[in-house]
C-alpha cells in the first residue's frame, strides 16, 4: 500500500450516477435554452444536446456509455407507459366505437403503407414488415410531454393520447409476432419459433396484471393518501421494470399493461390519479439526451431517400384513418388534421423496440437500424414542433404555457 491509495485513480471512472448526474444537467440547460430563446419545446433541447454529446457531435456518449444509461432510459419509458395507459378507458372505446374504429384504421393503413413503400424501395419482406411494425406507434413521450409543457387539454389532446396508447399497444403485440418470422428466417428451432414470442406477450400481459392487483389491493389498506399512493405506483414502477429486465420480458408492453389494467380494474376507485411526472421529469430527460446522442447523421445521410419515404407513408397511413372517419367519431375536419399531425412523432420507444427482440440477431439489427434510423432521427427534431404545433392551433394550450 502507498501513502496516497486513498486518491482517485485517474482518470475518473464514469458510474451510472455520475453520467446520469452529468447528462440530467446538460440536458436541462439544453432544454432551457430551447424554450426560452429559441420558443421551442424542451424536448427539442434535449435531443439536440444528445446529438452533440452523441457520435455525430463530441463523442462523449458512446455505445458502452449508452448501455450504462439503458435501464434509466427502461424507468422513463415505464414511467411514460403506465400513466399513458392510465388514459386508455375502455368505458370509452364501447361507448364511441367510431373512435374505436378510427384507432385500429390508424394502426392497419400506417403498417400497411410503410410496407408496401419499402417493399417498392426493394427492401426485404422481413425488414419492411418489423419497420412497419415499429412505424405503427406514435412516441408517447413526445405527446405526453409536449402536452404537460403546454398544459394541453381537449379533444385533440385527450384522442391524440388515447389514439398513442392503442398504437403502441399495436406496435408492441406486432413486432412480438413477427419474432416468429424472424427466428425461422435465422433457422431457429420451431421451439422457438413459437414459444419466444408467446413468452415475451403472456409474461408481460400478467406482469402487468400482477401488478395491477398490487397496486389497488395496496391502494385500498393505504386508504386516499396522495403521498402514499405516489411512493405505491412509483415502487411498483420499479418493481415492474427491474422484473421485466429480469426475466426478459417487455418492458414496454408489461408498463403499458399495467398501466391499461390499473385503470379499468380498479373499479371502486381506490386508486388516486397522481402526479408522477415530478419524479419522472428527471428520467424524461435523460432519456430524450440518450436516445438523441444514438442518432447518428451518417445513418441519416446513406439513407435519406427511404427514410423520409417512410416518413411520408406513415403519415398518409395515419392522415388517412383520422380524416377518413371524423365525422363518424365526431371529429371536425379542421381538428382531424391536427390529430393527424399529433401523431407524427417517433422517438426512443422506436429504437428500444428496434433493438429489443431483433438484438438476438445483430446483423438483422443492424440492417434494420439503417432503415429506420433516418426516419426516427428526422421526427425526433420534426415530432415535438408538430405536437406543439396541433395542440396550440387547436386551442388547447393552457393559458400561460410555453
């Protein structure tokens, strides 16, 4: 031993905290910036520091640093994927089956129509189809978040969010299913085949439901303490996030369960609606940094031409569902393109579920990823101004907001 072991050694090891620590500041700052003197939504400060601390920019973040960051990145997600599945009454989907309607149009013609444009650009049956299943879902940390930014609430809103959550459900039940293909295409066993994707759907479902009935059992011995019940959900948050991690579930889809079931069983309502978004912003943060420091603008720039293909295709796939069937639901014409426009997003719950159940296979993956990528790297800037945008021409901006 030396006299001086008690000393650092340099240079400085990077934890998990420090980072997290590091980019929750740099980002913050970013997001402030953006805000007050561009007038832009935070959002877009945050992924423009990622982009710059990312491969594109400075290097700081690179892939073993994004790895260390990935279970926050998994808590954000979670977090963002409960309360928007809180949002997600089925009451509501009986009572108006129009916007039922509308909801499975929206998530059937954007699949179609991204797969049947990459299937034009020459790309592989596989490949456009697990694209065009991530395509499906609308990020729904984008229109949360740009929605509590501007304090939003109304029609447009209340459906671009609902609409949000059953296409993300959609998402998550395809791109699952279409394991199947991809693991008889790599010559797995029929096992396989078959037992992957129904093990990753049925262990999440009842994650969920689990913790769904933990959630009110406990709610109801808690009795109507919001400070209580906020400690509760955020426990069990965790809770279902490091057990999805653990046993190789979805994150995304047992959050988003759980969240859809605490909702529509809870029936004597011994849940109270709390504010999780405090404790979560951090996360949020973290997350838009991350998922802007993976984008790389050489990805962009070799395939720029699908990219923004897709980008149309999805959105004349969503465009076309939302106008189509307005006046059903009760929608006016002018507010239908804004809904339409509200769902333009894609963000990091397009690159989890892209490299998620496709990360078994990295050469897949990788080929994926540079169809993708364009795309999610172009809405990523373009996503929130849109959300912005449809939310503020519609009027539902609370008085005051950014």
């Amino acid at each position: 031993m030396t006299a001086h072991n008690y000393l650092p050694s340099l240079p400085l090891a990077a934890s998990p905290v420090l980072l997290f620590g590091l980019l929750l500041l740099a980002g913050f700052a970013g997001g402030e910036i953006a805000q007050r003197l561009l007038r832009l939504p935070r959002i877009t400060g945050y992924v423009l520091v990622g982009i710059a601390l990312g491969a594109s920019g400075l290097g700081v973040i690179d892939r073993n640093v994004a790895r260390e960051l990935q279970i926050f990145v998994d808590i954000a997600l979670g977090l963002i994927l409960f309360e928007l599945g809180r949002r997600l009454d089925f009451d509501w989907l009986r009572r108006d089956l129009w916007f039922a309607a509308t909801a499975v149009a929206e998530s059937v013609l954007s699949f179609g129509c991204i797969y049947f444009a990459l299937i034009y650009f020459d790309i592989e049956p596989l490949y456009a189809a697990v694209a065009a299943a991530i395509g499906v879902s609308t990020s729904p940390a984008v229109v949360m978040l740009v929605a509590q930014e501007l304090r939003a609430e109304g029609q447009v809103t209340e459906r671009a969010l609902n609409l949000v959550a059953i296409n993300s459900v959609a998402a998550f039940m395809l791109a699952t299913i279409l394991l199947s293909w991809l693991h008889h295409e790599y010559r797995a066993g029929w096992i396989t085949v078959v037992s992957h994707p129904l093990y990753l759907l049925a262990g999440s479902v009842l994650l969920g439901y689990f913790l769904s009935w933990a959630a009110i059992l406990s709610a109801r011995w808690l009795g109507k303490r919001e400070e209580l019940q906020t400690v509760l959900l955020l426990a069990l948050i965790l809770l279902g996030v490091g057990g999805a991690v653990a046993l190789k579930f979805s994150v995304l889809l047992a959050l988003l369960a759980f969240g859809v079931m605490v909702k529509n069983m809870d029936e004597k309502y011994d849940l109270m609606v709390v504010d999780s978004g405090r404790v979560g912003q951090m996360f949020f943060v973290v997350l838009f940094v991350a998922t802007g420091a993976t984008l790389q603008l050489s990805e962009f720039m070799a395939g720029w031409a699908i990219g923004i293909a897709f980008i149309l295709a999805r959105f004349a796939g969503k465009s076309a569902a939302v106008l189509g069937l307005a006046y059903f639901s009760g929608v006016r014409r002018g507010s239908a393109g804004l809904l339409a426009l509200a769902l333009t997003p894609m963000s990091g719950l397009a690159i989890v579920m892209m490299y998620g159940g496709t990360g078994l296979y990295p050469d897949f993956a990788a080929r994926l990823a540079a169809i993708v990528l364009p795309a999610v790297l172009i809405l990523e800037l373009v996503g929130p101004l849109a959300v912005h945008f449809a939310l503020r021409t519609a009027g539902e901006a609370g008085e005051g907001a950014a």
